[in-house]
C-alpha cells in the first residue's frame, strides 16, 4: 500500500497495489485494498438492503471496462438493458472486462438455476484474464436452499447485507462469509445508506 496526497480535498488517499476498490468507503480498508483481481462475487440481501446501491457503486468506479447487465431496476447510462436477454445471451456478451448483473434471481426465477450455474462457471476465464471481478447480486429467501449453496460454492467472494430492527432504530451490518485466498474480516460491519450512496458506519452499536 502506497500513500499519496490529494490536494483538492486536503486528505490522504490510500493506494493498494493489486487490489480492485470496491466502491464502498471504508470497506476497501477492511479487505486490505478491496476485491482480489479476477474473482467472481455474489452479494446477497433483500430488496431494501443497499444491494442494488452496492452494485451501482462497484460499476461507478470503472463504468467503461465493466459491463452492467440491468434486469430488476432503472437504468443509467451506461448499463444494458437485459430484461429481453437470455441467461446465455448475458454470459456471452460479458465482454472483456468485468461484469456486473443485478440480478441472478430474475433469472433463476425465469429459466431456472442450471443456466445460471453455467453462466457463473463460463465468465470466470473472461474476468481472470481482464483482471476484473464479476459480480451478481441475489435476492435472500427467495431461493431454494441448495440453489443458494451451489451458488456460494462456486462464488470466490460472498457478501451478505442484513437489515435488522432494534426499536424504531434499522441497523445495517455487512457480513463477509466467504473470502477465497483470504482472511475475512472477522465481525459484522455495521454501514449506513446515505444520499452519498453506502458507507461503512465509524461507530459499532453494542446490542
């Protein structure tokens, strides 16, 4: 990691050599510079949890080297409308650098999970070589169980957001549960969705 100054906003900005920045303030430093290079990750929570505000930060930091394959939300500039696309269609149009598909429910939900399973597997060479991430958000409880694994098991990285309420007080904590290659973090960290987008929370709640 190298340090070097920024002087338009007066700070120090943290440079990780090797790493993919994950979008998310503070969560690049968790993860020792964010997303290993080449791996596939699988972000889960429910609709309300930030999941799509995640994706939309990971792509925002490089949007014309990955590929953002849109079928649940609005579109931005720049993504693809792939409402009308097949599971295979998707795959075969990642492209050459990352790829980004919000989400994997739909289509699993549509033509089942043995597609997608070869999709996952199929686009692993693609991102390697570009030195990318692929990155797919999944609904929670949506799923059978075993279609959850399956997918899990053949994802590098696996991200799970949690909403909870204590009182009339929602608290967000991020869980990392799988990390390939690595140590994940070993806590929940607590993060915040404000009009900047998801941020990690500097103060942990002690429940």
């Amino acid at each position: 990691m190298t340090e070097e100054s920024d002087d338009k906003a007066g700070t120090m900005v943290r440079t990780y050599v090797g790493r993919n920045r994950t979008g998310i303030n503070g969560f690049d430093l968790a993860l020792d510079g964010g997303f290993l290079p080449g791996s596939t990750i699988l972000l889960i929570g429910s609709a309300t949890s930030g999941i799509d505000q995640f994706a939309r930060q990971f792509w925002e930091i490089l949007p014309e080297h990955r590929r953002f394959f849109m079928l649940d939300g609005y579109l931005l500039d720049g993504m693809v409308h792939a409402r009308g696309l097949s599971t295979t269609e998707i795959f075969a149009h990642a492209g050459d650098g990352g790829l980004i598909i919000d989400s994997l429910s739909t289509l699993i939900m549509r033509e089942g999970i043995e597609p997608v399973l070869a999709g996952v597997v199929s686009c692993r060479a693609t991102i390697q070589a570009s030195r990318d991430n692929a990155f797919f958000t999944l609904y929670e409880g949506l799923h059978a169980p075993y279609n959850e694994i399956l997918l899990i098991r053949l994802c590098d990285v696996v991200i799970h957001l949690h909403e909870d309420m204590h009182g009339n007080e929602i608290i967000r904590t991020l869980n990392v549960k799988k990390l390939t290659g690595l140590q994940p973090p070993g806590r929940l960290l607590p993060f915040i969705i404000s009009g900047k987008g998801i941020e990690l929370s500097t103060t942990s709640r002690v429940v």
